[in-house]
C-alpha cells in the first residue's frame, strides 16, 4: 500500500507521493483549514482591527448561521463581542505598559505563579 500522508489542518490522509502532496498543499481546502488554525492563535488586537473594518454579515444577523462560517467575508460579531474584545485589548495594553515601565504585575498572572512554584520547589528541595 506504500506510505501514507496524514495532514493535521484538514484531519485527513492520502498517498503520500510527489503529485499527491503537492496537489493537497495548494489545495483550496488545505488552504482555508490552515488558515483557521493559524486564526486560533491571533493577536486579540489584529482580530478587532480587522473584525472594525468589515461590515456585519446580513445572513447570520438574521438567522444566527452562515453558510461561509469562518470564511465569510462579513463580520459574525455582535456589537457586545466588539465591546468585550475593544475592552479585552486595552486590558492586555495596560498591563503591557506596566510590565514596561517596571511597576508590579497585579496578582493572579503567570508571573506570580511561576514565582510561588519556584520558591515552593526550592524549598521543597532544601528539605
């Protein structure tokens, strides 16, 4: 049966040669399944900049599904998802600019928890 290709973007797998690989890749779907995944990982600020620039989608306003989904050219979000997103982006920008300008990070960040874990280690190794 030979090797076979297994592609983690489009959860499938084919028979791995030249022509099947290179016919995949350029494929529109493997194309469109890449891009949502690499999406999960975007900056909270790039999605409401780009989310601001598109007009709202009539079909999901209406009914509440797109056909499109995740590749629709028009905005699936309400104004409340605006809201929360503009509100989530100066909160990441107000502690940025406190971690830059050296004053303590509020509790309850990853920082303050990799502190604790280090001395609990520490301490745990003493004894």
């Amino acid at each position: 049966m030979g090797k076979r290709y297994f592609c983690d973007y489009c959860d499938r797998s084919f028979q791995d040669n030249l022509h099947n690989r290179k016919k995949h890749l350029n494929g529109v779907q493997h194309l469109r399944a890449k891009r949502v995944w690499y999406d999960l990982f975007r900056d909270a600020a790039a999605i409401l900049q780009e989310e601001q620039t598109k007009k709202p989608c009539r079909k999901f306003l209406q009914t509440g599904q797109c056909d499109f989904g995740s590749n629709c050219r028009f905005s699936h979000m309400t104004e409340q998802d605006l809201e929360k997103l503009s509100a989530q982006v100066q909160g990441e920008q107000r502690s940025k600019e406190l971690r830059q300008e050296g004053a303590d990070v509020p509790p309850g960040t990853i920082e303050d928890w990799l502190e604790k874990r280090a001395k609990r280690l520490s301490a745990a190794q003493s004894n």
